[in-house]
C-alpha cells in the first residue's frame, strides 16, 4: 500500500472511489452521503471556527457539559507550580507550549516557523523536534521491539526538545529553520517553487560543561495535526486497518503499508497504533497523557514521572502542581480533566464537505483516484458500535485515510543533527523507521486556511500550500507524484478542486 505524508495522498491501486472494505459507491449503487464525511456526526460550518464544534448529533446536556470543560483545559494556558492556583498549574520547567489550543490553533493544524528575506524562522510555538539515539546494538534493538519501548532517547535532551521553560529554568534547545527554494515542473511546463528546510539545533547545555547531544541523535520535526473527527478514527475496526496492510508488498504495487505495533500504558498490552504523525499512541486518552508531559512538562496518572533529565537540576527543583496540605492531588492533571480533555478530542466534529457532487470536484475527485492516491487515502469505512460514545458509534464516514505507515522516501525522511536523511533502518518511534509517516486524513483539509492562515502541511510544515505537500511525495508515493506531474492546467485545478472540497 502507499500513504501520503502529512496532508494528501499517494499512490496506485483502484481506479473508482474505494471504501473501506475495497468496494466503491458507484458499484454498490449507494446514495449520495459523502458529502457528510462523519456521518450524523457531520456539522456545517466554513468560519474560523470551522473545526471546533462538538459532534452535530451530540445532545444530552451532561455530555456537551464535559465537552465545553474539556475544552477549557484544552484552549486556557496552565502556570508554573503556584500556591495560589490549584487545578491548571505545574507547567514545565522544561516545555515548548502552555496551552494545547496553542499548537492546535482554533482545534486546526498548526505551522511551521515563517522566514523573512533576512531572518531565519524561530517561532516554533506549534511544532517540535522529536530526538531518539540509531546507532544501538541489535541486542538493544531486540530488546526495544520486544519490550515496544518507544525510542532510545537522546542522553542530553530526552526524546523530545523542549524548546522554552518557566522562570529560573535554562531553555533547553535554540532552534531554527532555514529554506532553500526547489522548482518542479510539471509536465506542461508549468512550474511550482517548493521549500526546503534546514533545521539549526542549538544544545543550550553544552555551556555548561555537557557533552551534548549523542552523535547517533537523529531529530524528527511535528507540526500540530488538526484535532476533527479523531473519536471517529478511535472507532475504525482494526480489522479493517489490518486488512489493508501489505508490508511486503505481495501485489507488487510499490506500496507496502504496515501498521504500527506500540505499548499501550493503559491496557499494558501491545496495542495497534493510530494517532500521531508515526501512528505511535493507541488512544486518544494515551495522546492526550503524552502531549501534557512532553509538550508541557505536566504529569498525570498515565505519565506520572517529570521530563526533566538526571542533569537537569533546575528543572527537577521545579515547584510541581500537585496541590498543598489543603488541596492534594495525585499528579498536576487529574484524571477528570485528562478524561475530559480526551472527551473533547474524540468529539471535536468535521465539517460538511460544500461541493462533493459538483462537476468540477468529480473530475477532480477522478484524477485523484487515477493517479492511486486514494491507495493510501482510503475514502470510506464504518466505525464500530461503542455505548462509550453513541454520537460516533456505527457512521459511515470519509476520513481519506488507511492509518498505515508508508515510506515517503529521503526527502521526507528524519534527519540528522547537520541535516542528513536517516535510513529506513532506523526506528524513530515504535516500530515506525525514519521515512515513515502515518497517512494523515484529509478530511477538512479545505477549510485549514479558513481556520488559521498561517497553517501549513505535511508533518514538519514546510508545504504553503496543498499542491507543494503533494509534490513532496516519494518513496511509495513517487509514481503517484509522476502522474500529477502530467496534469495540465484544467486537471491541476479539478484536482484540487476536489482536494480543497474535502
């Protein structure tokens, strides 16, 4: 099988409009319902604040009561350890953002840091750098898949750069980025510019006697992914997903899709991963304990340890946010407002699709087919019955995804500290290698300018626009990339008319 990176699609297989089980609508003779991509769940909304409504069929008041308290862990800032607040303090000392709604801007995707003719870009408050060590023994490669330890993390940094901290605590990474102009053509002569990144990694601990980071460090950059429609990816059978794995490529398609095995903390089992940019959590309950503690040095019970490394004195001395001898409490997020928050992420609703039938986004959505995206950006699949969530609970829903790894090849690949693609032999998370990526749902994808201008696409944001992230497809993708290099004008609008309709 074969995936898109961050924000489109890939490669080749079925030529008419797959569903989640290999069929099609047109084959099947099914009503015209695509338009409603979650389903009863589906809402209607082009504003701003297109992606952070609560599912449409959502009504019992006690339910969209801990939706809106959800979100107000999610959208407010929390504080450093505090005498005097006692439910939304303990951030950092180390961490990269204060809020979550502030990486996921308006529940949207976030960007990477904008550049201008004479500065490099250094705002980083919705992107970071993972770090994990390559160079490990095949003893110690064994004993990580067998124990589906997420990485080896960097002595110096852990396994993911924290690039701000509260007062009194040294930040501990200055980061960069830099780019350089890349033209493609297509076949008509037509000519889009990319950008290439070059990522600058200051260890600030080096000052002070450090070694600093491993010279095996390799470094991985995630942008903010948008928040829509997750519940509903938590509902897809893994039968389904399984199904469409093919790590070895048996058809001989090029495309070899696998699922990512990982740790669940909760089930303490090996659980199939779905959410992140390298599909490494199992739940949205796992991906929420995982953003508190790495992106905001808060604990909680399935986290419960700081992420402040041995030498990191001064962030370890940092007051923590587990209450006094009046209030106590057990870690900084307590399990109401971490189940809450979870709550809020599965519920978060996808926009109605505005055009889906229009003759224009057919076309659009014909060429996409033809050019084997939709092998990777599956289009349809029903999700199971669950009594935990009745809003999501048995749609047919059009996400665009298969929640598979796909190898995108060395221009999208992990890097190095001077900027050098890592190999496919190097596992960056679980069991998911340096060059590859989840395929990310495309769903809303139309309206990501309309909730933040500034958004950007593919995992680390280096793509301005749909069509950039598309050309920055290889590995798997690359045959799909050579197709819609031969799109002449009237086929590169359909096509992303169709795109932009999603």
């Amino acid at each position: 099988m074969r995936i898109s990176l961050l924000v489109v699609f890939v490669s080749t297989h079925c030529l008419v409009a797959c569903d989640g089980n290999g069929g099609s609508d047109a084959a099947n003779h099914e009503p015209q319902i695509e338009h409603r991509s979650a389903g009863d769940a589906t809402v209607v909304d082009v504003t701003s604040n297109a992606f952070s409504a609560h599912s449409a069929n959502m009504s019992e008041v006690s339910r969209i009561q801990k939706f809106n308290l959800g979100n107000d862990f999610f959208q407010n800032p929390w504080v450093a350890g505090s005498a005097s607040t006692s439910s939304r303090d303990g951030l950092g000392g180390l961490f990269n953002n204060n809020a979550c709604q502030d990486c996921h801007i308006r529940d949207g995707r976030g960007h990477a840091p904008n550049v201008s003719a004479t500065e490099d870009g250094t705002d980083f408050s919705s992107a970071l750098i993972r770090a994990t060590r390559s160079n490990i023994s095949e003893t110690d490669k064994n004993m990580m898949l067998q124990s589906l330890k997420a990485n080896v993390p960097d002595s110096s940094a852990g396994g993911q750069l924290q690039h701000d901290a509260v007062a009194g605590v040294m930040k501990e990474v200055d980061l960069r980025v830099s780019y350089i102009d890349v033209e493609m053509q297509f076949a008509d002569g037509h000519i889009e510019t990319l950008r290439q990144p070059s990522w600058h990694i200051t260890n600030n601990y080096v000052s002070q006697g450090h070694a600093g980071f491993d010279q095996d460090t390799v470094f991985s950059v995630r942008t903010a992914p948008p928040m829509i429609g997750l519940g509903l990816l938590a509902l897809i059978p893994e039968t389904a997903i399984i199904a469409q794995e093919d790590p070895n490529d048996m058809d001989g398609d090029g495309i070899s899709g696998r699922a990512n095995r990982v740790w669940s903390i909760e089930q303490q089992a090996v659980s199939l991963g779905r959410f992140g940019w390298k599909a490494g959590q199992p739940s949205l309950l796992e991906q929420s304990a995982g953003a508190f503690v790495n992106d905001m040095g808060l604990t909680s019970r399935l986290q419960p340890d700081e992420n402040c490394m041995p030498h990191q004195v001064d962030c370890l001395a940092t007051p923590n946010g587990n209450g006094d001898s009046v209030n106590s409490y057990d870690y900084e997020v307590s399990d109401a407002i971490l189940d809450a928050v979870a709550f809020y992420a599965a519920h978060l609703a996808v926009p109605q699709r505005r055009d889906a039938y229009g003759a224009q986004v057919q076309r659009g959505k014909a060429l996409f087919q033809d050019a084997g995206c939709d092998q990777c950006h599956v289009a349809r699949y029903d999700t199971a019955s669950s009594s935990a969530h009745p809003e999501l609970s048995e749609q047919s829903i059009f996400p665009y995804t298969d929640l598979l790894l796909h190898d995108m090849g060395e221009q999208l690949a992990d890097f190095t500290l001077d900027n050098q693609p890592v190999s496919d032999t190097v596992l960056v998370e679980f069991l998911a290698n340096g060059r590859e990526w989840r395929t990310p749902p495309l769903w809303g994808i139309g309206l990501t300018k309309a909730v933040d201008p500034h958004a950007t696409f593919l995992h680390d944001g280096r793509a301005r626009t749909v069509m950039e992230a598309v050309l920055w497809h290889g590995g798997e993708a690359e045959e799909s990339k050579r197709l819609v290099l031969q799109f002449n004008r009237s086929e590169r609008e359909d096509f992303l008319a169709f795109l932009m309709d999603l």
